[in-house]
C-alpha cells in the first residue's frame, strides 16, 4: 500500500558525505589488483594460462595435494619458464607455500 504524502527517493545528500555533489572520482577504469598483478607479471601469467590449456586439452592431469592428498588442488610453479612442471597443492598448503616463499625473501 502507497501513501501518497510518503517521500520514496533518499533525500539528497545521502550517501556522499551531505555534499550536494560527491567529489570523489571515479574508479570504472583504475585496475583491479588483479589486473594490476597480470600488468606487472606477464610470465607467471603466460604459465598460468599454458598449464590451463594443458589441463582443458588433456594433457595433464591434476593430482592430490603433494602434502595432505586433498583433491581440490592448484598448481603452483615453482618456475615459471617451465608452465607444466607444477606442484599440485590446495589452496591452504598453496597460500602456506607463498607465505614460505615470501618469508624467505624478506630481509
């Protein structure tokens, strides 16, 4: 049921601080950080899509997480000039492993 003397729209101002305009800009053409990581890792993102051509043709197979045998897994290189040679972990070891690494090449 509709009252007529019932305002509908949020009144101006709502939502951008009170300002009759919202002075912030926007954000439709700023990379992702998705994006941003691709722009700055062509190679990591050139194995990527080598090992998911391989997997969607056939010829390779994912197998168990090399440390708990769970099957959901991704590959991870350890190099990324061979895109097939892949450890095969999930997702848990996979972010334990980049924090390894990550570790090991703070100072």
């Amino acid at each position: 049921m509709s009252h007529p003397h019932m305002e509908t729209a949020a009144p101006t101002g709502i939502g951008n601080g009170g300002k009759a305009k919202s002075t912030r800009k926007c954000t439709a053409s700023a990379a992702t950080p998705q994006e941003k990581w691709a722009r700055d890792h062509p190679q990591a993102v050139w194995a990527h899509a080598c090992l998911r051509s391989a997997l969607n043709r056939g010829l390779i197979e994912r197998e168990p997480c090399e440390v708990c045998g769970s099957d959901e897994v991704d590959g991870h290189h350890d190099d990324y000039d061979k895109p097939m040679d892949v450890r095969w972990l999930c997702r848990k070891h996979h972010k334990a492993e980049h924090m390894r690494l990550k570790c090991e090449a703070a100072p």
